[in-house]
C-alpha cells in the first residue's frame, strides 16, 4: 500500500514532524510503503479559478507551472493521503490550503460546463495534527472542513489524530503521544 504524507509544517525539527516519525514508521511496520512530501520547499501557487482545468478530464490540467503537478501524480498512485500539518488560526497552513484549492478543481472535473468524474474518487485522506488549543477546540474547524471536502470529491475520510502542544516551555513529545499516534496509524491499516 502507497501512502502520500503532505506535510504542511514548515519546521523539520518541530511538533508535526515529531508527532509524524512514530505514525509513519508504525505504517511502514505494517507494510505501507511512505512518501512524505514537505509542502514549505515546493513552489505551490494559488488557485486563480480560471477553470482551464476543467477541459481535459484525463489529467490534473492546471495551466500553473509550479509543483503541484508532480504533487497531483503521488496521490494519485497512492491509495492513503495524508495532511500532516500544525494548526494556525484553525485552519492548516498557507502551501496545504493552496494545494488543497488547487487540487479539488483539478482532481475533481465538476465545474465546466459538463459535470465529470473525481479522478481520485475513492482513495483515502486521513489528518495528523498538532495544535496549542484542545484538539476538540483548535483542530475541529479544519477537521470538518476536510469531511466535506472529501465528500465532495468522493474521497473516504478515514478520520483524524491530533496531539496538544502546552507552551514552548515544554516537551512536546511524550510516550503517550507516541503510542496514540501508533495506535491511530495501526488503526488506518486495518481501514484500508
């Protein structure tokens, strides 16, 4: 099985990604093979709306040169993406937010004159989040927000892990947070 991580942090060394090396080695534990693609070092361009498109509904079509087209192949070989990503003002970061603007016209033929398919119809998304806020308060604007995106593009929503970080003064990382977080990489396995 083909997983395409997007991680929306822009910190190597920070909360996401520390939360993100226990969930992805328990994947590949499970025989998953992980792709994980660091959205703050790819040339990502906002949507414009132009709905070009929307013409050619074999490929990813968007009339921007930039990463995202690259980006647009691994999910579609993968069968589980997931959006990795710190929560800002609650909502994820400024690369995932462009990416998922740009990726719902273009996997999603729905918006010419004639209604096409989702050509990503069925794959997966899962969220792994980090946040200062209680997940239930800080994480769940943008939790919902990726149901009905997935709805809309006939994606299955697989749900959602997310860890609290107390203050730079603490540890971000505890034992129990690493054993949700396998928990819930264990958990998306026996899902898919």
């Amino acid at each position: 099985m083909d997983v395409c991580i997007l991680m929306g942090s822009p910190r190597r060394q920070g909360n996401t990604a520390a939360l993100l090396e226990p969930f992805r080695e328990e994947l590949e534990r499970g025989g998953a093979q992980t792709r994980t693609i660091w959205l703050y070092e790819k040339n990502i361009q906002p949507c414009i709306a132009c709905r070009a498109c929307q013409r050619d509904w074999s490929r990813f079509g968007c009339v921007r040169k930039d990463d995202a087209d690259a980006i647009f192949q691994v999910i579609l070989e993968s069968e589980l993406m997931v959006l990795a990503t710190p929560i800002y003002s609650w909502y994820c970061t400024p690369p995932m937010k462009a990416l998922l603007d740009r990726l719902v016209y273009g996997m999603n033929k729905y918006y010419g004159e004639e209604k096409g398919p989702a050509l990503w119809e069925g794959k997966a998304m899962a969220l792994l989040m980090t946040c200062g806020y209680r997940p239930e308060k800080g994480c769940d604007l943008f939790e919902e927000g990726m149901r009905r995106y997935c709805r809309h593009s006939r994606l299955r929503y697989l749900g959602s892990h997310a860890e609290r970080h107390l203050g730079y003064d603490t540890v971000f990382m505890s034992p129990d947070k690493e054993d949700r977080t396998r928990a819930f990489a264990r958990q998306l396995l026996q899902m898919l």
